[in-house]
C-alpha cells in the first residue's frame, strides 16, 4: 500500500504503484499514437489521464499535462475543474527518419501528485 503523502515527493508510474491499483488507473497518464508513423508526416497523439477517468471536481482535479519526447518538452495543458476533461489530442511530426522515440506525459493531480506514463513511437 502507498502512502498518499508520499506521492507528493516524486513523479510516479506504474512501477512505484500497482498498475492495477485503482491509484494508478486513475493517474498514469495513457498515451495513444499510430503503430508506425511516416517522418516528415503529421500524426495524430492522444493523451489522456487514467485508464479509468480521473475525477474533475472542485476537490480533486488534473491541472495539468505536460509532453515530452525523450527530454525535450514539447507543450504543456493546463485544465479547470468541472468544466474540462483531462484528455488532449496533439499533431506532432518527427523529423528524424527511423528513429525510435520515447513519448513522456506527465501529469499532475492537486491531491496525488505526479504521475508518468511512456509510449514508444516507431517511425519509417
């Protein structure tokens, strides 16, 4: 069992929790992209927080997302309780022909801290 308070005192995946845990469900952020996609080509990336929707209530809320390949940042989204849902759709293009990447979303909840979740993009 974690103890909530520490989830403040680092950026959290899957292993520091269960994957299966409902904590992790509603936190690691899942990260959608095409099984290949073309360099040079627009694709569409979807990330959304939580293989089970994560609550946006005045009490318990993502504020943000921010979104990185490998380590370079890329963008970050911010969300309002109740009236936003803490999904986003992104074009992206690589530029680099054949190069394996690491996309990186992490994702902040006001009441469980920091949590991370990976998707690798293979590109022709």
């Amino acid at each position: 069992m974690i103890n909530e308070k520490a989830l403040f005192c680092k950026l959290n995946s899957p292993v520091d929790a269960d994957k299966d845990s409902p904590l992790a469900k509603k936190h690691v952020p899942v990260i959608t992209v095409p099984p290949v996609v073309k360099t040079g080509e627009f694709f569409d990336v979807t990330i959304k927080v939580g293989e089970v929707e994560h609550p946006s209530e005045n009490e318990h809320f993502i504020q943000w997302i921010e979104f990185y390949i490998g380590s370079v940042y890329l963008g970050r989204f911010d969300f309002a309780p109740v009236m936003t849902k803490s999904q986003v759709t992104i074009p992206l293009k690589l530029s680099h022909h054949g190069l394996d990447s690491t996309l990186r979303a992490v994702s902040r909840c006001n009441l469980h801290g920091l949590w991370e979740g990976t998707a690798q993009i293979k590109s022709d």
